[in-house]
C-alpha cells in the first residue's frame, strides 16, 4: 500500500500510509523510529535509574538507562553504549531480558530491555551526548518497584523492566 513522507525529522519521520481494513482503505499517519534500548543495571539490590527533564511531558524523569538506536544499529552495542555514556558504568555483557512495541496504534518503535551482567564503574568513560543534563540515581530494587505502582516512575520502559526483573525473582 502506498505510503507518503509528512515529515522527516531527527529523531522520528511522519509518514501517511494506506492501510486496507475490511476490504476497506483508510488513511493512517504512522510515526517510523529505529527503536530505543533500556538497560537494567543492579548492584547490591540497588537499581541504576537517571534523572532528566522530558520537554515532551515538561517533566523530570527516573529511569533506566536508555538510548536511541541509529537505523541498523545492533540493540546489544546500543545497550552498552547508553549504559557508558549516561551512567559510567560498564558490564561484563548484556542478556535480553525481552522487547516490546511502545504505541502500536501509531508508532513502529520497539524497545529492547537487556539486564546487565557483572555491572562495574567503567574503566574509560564515553562522552555524554551534549543536550543530555542527566543525574545518576541509586534506589533500592523494592523502592523502585513502589514508585510504578504509585507513579514515581512512570517511564514506560523503566516500568516493563522494573515489573519484570521482580517477577523474576517471585517465580
């Protein structure tokens, strides 16, 4: 079906599409994204959350460490770059904990979560991307599962990744 560029921009494109629905075409304006990775890192019952301010909800932020995929880019070599450049941290290597679509309804993205295994200050530090103001926070693993339930934390990703390294450790 045929599909139309609205706009193309740098973090997302706009595009208006076709879609047949019943035998039926309705138009249907879709958001394209390379996707995001998240990357859960704990140490000593403690999870690594950052602090940010989100121009879109006009709001700070906890959440997990996370970064946008260039289009092509390995999830895996995403997750441990993020990891670095916003937290100074490193690990041994990172395992899937799983992915999901954000807003099917009108986006594309998917964001794969990895757990970080054997977790370490990073012995060479990469540089933080210039429009980041970002704050290392260390919040105890229960606390932070908490905060989703009552809305202290309320990022999506940091959410899913939260709610699923505890049910990891109720099975």
């Amino acid at each position: 079906m045929e599909e139309k560029m609205i706009y193309k921009g740098i973090i997302f494109d706009l595009v208006s599409k076709d879609v047949k629905i019943k035998d039926k075409v309705y138009k249907r304006d879709i958001i394209r994204h390379p996707g995001g990775v998240g990357v859960i890192c704990i140490v000593d019952g403690k999870i690594l959350l950052v602090k940010q301010f989100r121009p879109a909800i006009n709001s700070e932020t906890l959440e997990i460490p996370a970064g946008k995929l260039e289009y092509g880019e390995d999830p895996m070599a995403c997750g441990l770059r993020e990891l670095n450049e916003e937290t100074g941290m490193e690990c041994e290597k990172l395992e899937l904990l799983l992915s999901f679509v954000s807003t099917p309804g009108f986006c594309d993205e998917r964001i794969w979560i990895y757990k970080a295994i054997n977790p370490t200050k990073a012995k060479i530090q990469f540089a933080k991307d210039e429009d980041e103001e970002i704050d290392i926070v260390w919040l105890d693993l229960e606390t932070a599962y908490e905060y989703t339930k009552n809305g202290k934390i309320d990022d999506g990703k940091t959410v899913i990744a939260v709610s699923q390294i505890m049910a990891e450790r109720n099975v």
